[in-house]
C-alpha cells in the first residue's frame, strides 16, 4: 500500500476499509485455523502467536497511553463545550468533528512532515540556532500520532454524557457541602463515568491495532501488532499467521466491548457517535 | 432575614422565625422560587440582604450554609442508591462512618423508608423519591428547609399524605420549614405563616385563617379560595353601601366615602326566599361539585358564585342575605377591577388554574 499513495489517499481507501471490516469473521477464523502450506485445519498458528507477544504487549500499552492521554485532554475539553452557550457549543462541536473529516493518513503524513530529521519542526530549531531533534521514529512520535487522529473519539462521548448531567444535581450537591472541587469528584465524574468508558474504547480499539502511524512515525523498534498483521498479509509470507493475530485483536475488542459494558450498563453513552 | 432584590423581586421582606412551617404562596413567576433561591444562595440578590441568626449570608456560597433544600423533582443522584443519597451530605462532612450510618437509619425511620437502602433511585416511586430527597435534605441537620414545590409531580392522593407527612415530619424534627407551591390549599392546610406573592412583590403576610378571612386586596382574595369582589363605598366605620344598598359590616378605618373592594366569600352566602332578600337575582348555572353546588347568580347584570348545598334550578329567582360577618372591605389597589367577577364562570375553573400554574420558571 505504500507503494500507491495517491490511490490510498482517496476514497477507494475507505471503501477498502469498509469491505476489510465487513470481512465475516468466519474467513479470518478459517484462515487462522488453517496451514499456509497445505490448507489443512492446524492450531499451529495460535501456538506460534507467542512469538509477537512483545508487539502486542508494545500495542497494548502505547494504546492504554494514548487513551489516557486523550481523556486527560479531551476531558476539560468536552467539559468546557458543556458550559458555553448552545450555539458556541455547535461550533465547537463542528471544530471537533473537523479533522474527522480529513483523510487519516494526510493526517498522519502531515506529522510526518513535521516531525522528520529534515522536517518543519526541525528546520525551525535550526534556524534559531538550536540543535536538530530526534523526533520521529520514537515512541513519543507514535503516541503522539495515536493521540491526534483519536482525539476526537474521546471528546465526542464525553461531550455527549456531560451535556446531559441535569444542572440541579450539581445545585443539590453544593447544598448538601460540595465545593466545586467535591461536586467535581462526587458527581459530576461519576456521572461522566460512561462517557470515559466509551471514549476509552475508542480510542484504544482502533489505536491496538494501528499500523499506519506506527510504520509513518515510528522505527523497528516501535513495531506494532497492527503492522505485522499488515505485513504477514502484504508480503505475502503468512497470512494465516496474520488471520490468527487479527483474531487475537479482535477477541480483545470484544474484551473492551465487554468493559463497557459492564460498566456503562445499558447507557446509551456506550454508543458510537 | 431580609432581603430586597431588583425587577424579579421588590422590597421582599420577610423574617422566619425558628421552628416555623412559613408557605411562599404565588401563581408562576410571581418569584418565589428566585426567592428561595436567594435563600439557598443559588443567586446572588443584586441588592439588599439575607440575614441569617442576625448575620449576612450574602457572600456565603451554598455549601456552607446551615440550609438545605428539597428540590424541585428532587434532583437526586442516579449514580447512588437510596442509601448513599441521604449520606451524601454526611460523607462530604467527614463525619464518622457508626454516626453517618446511624444518622442515614433514623432518617430512613422517619420518612418511612426502612429496608429500601440499597434500591436504586430509578427504581422507586415518584412518591419514595420525594421521600428520599427530604430525608438526604433533613439528615443534614439544617436549621432551614427550604422545599421548592416538592409535592408538584405527585398525584392527588399522594399529595395529601405527603402534606400530612411533612407538617408530622416539620414538628418532629422542629426545624424551621421555607415551602414554596402554587397550591392555596396546600399553603393553608399546612403552614403558621404564609406568604403570598404576585409579581415580585409581597402582596400579604399573615396565620392561613387571617389570609383567608382578611385578604388585603382583590389579588390575594381571588388567589386564596373563591371570592366575589364588588365595588362599593365606605359611608361610616361599619357601613358599607354596594348595589345600592347599605350594609352592616365589621370593618372600620376608611376614609368616609371611600371606594373600597368588597369580598363575599361564595360559601357565606345563604339563600332566602325573595322577598325576604337584601338583593334578589336569577340562577344562571348549577354545577355539581361533589359537596356542594356552584350557583351562578345574576344581581344586577353581576354574576357571583355562591357554593351551597342547597339546590336551586335554573333560572329561579333567589333571594339572599348578608350578615356583617360575611363581608370583608379591602382597600382598592392595582388589582381592583381584575378578580371576582363570575361572568365568564366555567365549571372548569380549578382544572384551568391548575394547568396555567403547573410549572414554575
């Protein structure tokens, strides 16, 4: 795919997205469960997902920074869009759902741009006489990246469970002792709770299994579980190694699902915007 | 306390006494609710003071002072259980978890409550929730309760048994009560003291029974009850001339010859036979009313309401007496003019009022 930019940068991209997603799940677990050689039905695959352990474990925990980092932004966010007047509010909004808009990878490209040994940033530095920064192809970069793209994933939810707190339950807990910082903790965060979950989730599920940012702005060392998928199937070497991984990514979808489940209960805040 | 506020409010001066059941009384918008407000310190009054135990209060948020409120439809915190809604105050005190459990447990004795601890919120009744919202108010220990329309979203029956519960509760606890409604019945039956009020201003202050019996002007005689309001002139002290006639009455320090409002409360009047009449006039509606009858009589091109359980048909020609005690002189005010004229009486009176006054702000 890197070798068709300008394809991958249009829409066919995104019908290529919708088909991937629509894939049945019944095609990637007969892959997963079958040889690569012969077809034949083999748990092979799944006993040799021990070898990409570091990679899942590396996705796993730049996703979990990322959503922390997205609800630690996103949170004041959303809060403050709550507190302006409605028609502030939909423009807000619309500035949130603005980058949505755009193309992921021009996104991501653009931060390339910025980022790289030779890039905006860099050549800023220089110019006012300060050393060259390593700054692409270091973890920081790929968080970085996760966090931008799935900013708004986190600021929609919220915004949506916050808006809807009833004012007085805020007027009952300041009569009943609250000052601003325990009417805060004692209500007004609980009462975000299924919003933090959902916003959470999505910006976990679709940062785990990233590759895209991870190939632009990461490094070897930065690999994710997401692009060795990507590259058992592109490559062409194992695809049904790449079947049982995605399979493994998708088990843990349905774990965070589940997460939210059970904390949200039947909230309607669990919804996808 | 006292405190004066700006266009919502004027020149609103009240003192509550300790231990007092004290009703602010008013149709919509008339500012109660803002005044209770002020109370709570949701709102900052743009003049004037709130005097608390002889001290401003103005410049004390919320949260510290000893005041607590009962929502309007409660605003309880779906988040928590019954439980934990009435400790809420308790635990942001910090008190002892043996004094907060044992505090939350007589709470839930009083308002009745035992054994749905660990309900959910959603899960009670408009009624259960009512109770909770003034036990999570009243575990607190306030020295003020200030209770916005508390009974508003119940149905009639429940209603009455939450007014006899409250008042039980009010004197049990002997806690200084602040409730606001839009039901006359409700301020009467329940308070010592009510308050009425009508665009921002206080029109009266007085027991139930002195508001009912000496309304200061036409606004507060039509608000509270029923009542026919008739121009008339004060010849003497005790001597009032309307229709025509003149009549004995209890009232004295007019100007002589002053145009007063007169008030003949519907359920005062006696039928006679005709001739024996102060004034004569025909029936021009009978509605059924369960205890009694609503009469529409026609004096003189003026229709009065009389409640009476004594039947009259249609278009018959009644006689009827005044005796002093039944008629109250109000000097005129702005409001002269506007009230207690039953020409355009509908059978549907209440039901109008009530759906005018459902909700406030």
């Amino acid at each position: 795919m890197k070798r068709n930019k300008s394809l991958l940068l249009s829409t066919p991209y995104i019908l290529w997205m919708v088909i991937f997603t629509l894939v049945p799940l019944g095609v990637v677990l007969y892959y997963a469960l079958t040889d690569v050689e012969t077809g034949a039905f083999t748990v092979d695959n799944m006993s040799k997902l021990v070898r990409y352990l570091p990679a899942f474990g590396r996705s796993i925990l730049y996703s979990l920074i990322s959503a922390v980092i997205c609800l630690l932004i996103g949170y004041p966010v959303a809060y403050y869009m709550t507190q302006c007047s409605p028609t502030t509010q939909r423009f807000l909004y619309m500035l949130v759902m603005l980058p949505m808009c755009m193309s992921f990878l021009l996104r991501t490209l653009a931060w390339v741009g910025l980022l790289q040994d030779t890039g905006i940033i860099n050549n800023i530095l220089e110019a006012i006489g300060l050393p060259r920064l390593p700054l692409i192809r270091t973890p920081a970069a790929v968080i970085l990246g996760m966090v931008y793209n799935y900013l708004p994933y986190m600021i929609l939810p919220l915004y949506a469970i916050i808006v809807k707190i009833d004012p007085r339950l805020i007027e009952a807990a300041e009569d009943l002792g609250c000052n601003s910082t325990k009417v805060f903790s004692k209500v007004i965060l609980p009462l975000s709770m299924p919003g933090i979950l959902s916003g959470m989730t999505m910006v976990f599920v679709p940062a785990v299994s990233t590759f895209y940012i991870s190939n632009k702005l990461g490094s070897t060392e930065t690999v994710l579980i997401g692009d060795i998928v990507e590259r058992l199937f592109k490559q062409g070497d194992n695809p049904n190694m790449g079947a049982a991984l995605s399979l493994l990514l998708m088990v843990l979808v349905f774990v965070c699902t589940g997460i939210i489940n059970r904390f949200g209960g039947d909230e309607e805040g669990a919804v996808i915007v | 306390m006292e405190f004066g506020g700006e266009r919502v409010l004027d020149g609103i001066n009240l003192y509550f006494n300790d231990k007092e059941f004290l009703t602010l009384l008013g149709p919509s918008g008339c500012g109660k609710t803002t005044t209770l407000r002020i109370i709570g310190g949701f709102l900052q009054p743009t003049s004037g003071k709130v005097l608390f135990d002889g001290k401003s209060i103005n410049d004390v948020p919320p949260y510290q002072r000893q005041i607590n409120t009962v929502f309007q439809r409660y605003a309880l915190f779906p988040h928590l259980n019954v439980y934990d809604n009435i400790a809420f105050g308790l635990k942001v005190a910090k008190l002892p978890k043996e004094e907060i459990h044992q505090r939350v447990d007589e709470m839930l004795g009083v308002v009745g409550l035992k054994g749905y601890e660990h309900r959910r919120i959603d899960a009670l009744s408009g009624g259960q929730q009512q109770r909770v919202a003034i036990a999570r108010a009243l575990v607190n220990r306030p020295k003020v309760l200030l209770l916005d329309e508390p009974l508003a979203a119940l149905d009639l029956r429940l209603r009455k048994d939450m007014q006899n519960e409250l008042k039980r509760i009010q004197q049990v606890m002997g806690i200084t009560f602040v409730y606001v409604t839009h039901d006359q019945e409700e301020a009467l039956s329940m308070s010592d003291t009510v308050v009425v009020m009508d665009k921002g201003r206080i029109q009266q202050i007085g027991r139930p029974e002195d508001i009912y019996n000496e309304p200061k002007n036409a606004f507060v005689a039509d608000f509270i009850g029923e009542s026919n309001i008739l121009d008339g002139v004060m010849l003497a002290d005790y001597k009032v001339k309307f229709f025509g006639r003149t009549f004995k009455c209890l009232d004295a320090g007019f100007a002589p010859n002053e145009p007063v409002d007169v008030v003949i409360r519907p359920e005062d009047i006696d039928f006679v036979p005709p001739e024996e009449g102060h004034l004569t006039g025909t029936v021009t509606s009978v509605t059924f009313k369960g205890l009694n009858y609503d009469i529409i009589v026609d004096f003189k091109g003026f229709k009065w309401l009389i409640q009476t359980t004594d039947y009259q048909p249609e278009g018959a020609t009644v006689g009827i007496r005044l005796n002093p005690e039944d008629i109250h002189i109000m000097h005129k005010s702005e409001y002269s003019g506007m009230f207690g004229d039953y020409s355009s009486y509908s059978a549907e009176y209440d039901e109008l009022t009530e759906d005018a006054e459902d909700e406030e702000e």
